[in-house]
C-alpha cells in the first residue's frame, strides 16, 4: 500500500508543480491545493499505516495492549487542513481582487501593468 500512496504523492507534488508554472490564476489555484493535498498525504503516510486501532488504554492498564494508531500526525494533517484552506481563500480573494483590476486572468498579461 505505501509504495502505491509514494507513486500518488508524487503524482500529485508534480501535477501541483505543473500547474502552478502556467499562466492562468486558475491553474495556479489548483496547483496550490494539489501541493496541500500532496503534503497532508506525505504526512499521513509517514506516520504508518500499519496501525488500525484507536489510541485508548483501557481501565486499569499502563500501555495500550496493541499497536495503536498515532494520533499526532491525524491532529497535524487536520491543523494543515484548515490552514491550507485559509491560504487557500485568502488567494482566491485576492486573485479575484487582481482579476477586477486588470481585467485578464493571464499572468503575463498583468505584469505588464506593473508600471
């Protein structure tokens, strides 16, 4: 299983990258949430997938008597979520804040109006 989420993660790093070197503000939108999506993934696979239990111990014991789940990258990958979703509309506000101005959605089109 992790060799095939390897080829997806890398799948989806340079979909991401591809996306974000085109002209279009569109397409560098979706490129920016392939990359987050792309890093919440890495994470999560990192961490372990072996593990299917639920970090609990049960009354009276110290440790948990099986392999558990670790719940730090879970708490990491759901902080990335809600972060990457405010980066995420925070860009498309302003691209359609620039889109307004000058009127394209072409990169190169708008640095010409630079000056």
């Amino acid at each position: 299983m992790e060799p095939v989420l390897a080829i997806v993660i890398g799948a989806l790093y340079a979909a991401g990258i591809y996306l974000m070197m085109r002209r279009n503000l569109v397409k560098l939108v979706i490129g920016l949430v392939l990359l987050s999506q792309a890093a919440n993934l890495l994470i999560f696979t990192c961490a372990g997938l072996d593990s299917t239990h639920a970090a609990l111990i049960p009354p009276g014991a110290q440790v948990p008597e099986t392999s558990y789940a670790d719940p730090l990258p879970q708490a990491l990958i759901l902080t990335a979520i809600v972060i990457g979703f405010g980066v995420i509309s925070f860009t498309l506000a302003l691209f359609h804040k620039a889109y307004q101005t000058v009127g394209t959605d072409d990169l190169d089109q708008m640095k010409s109006t630079d000056t």
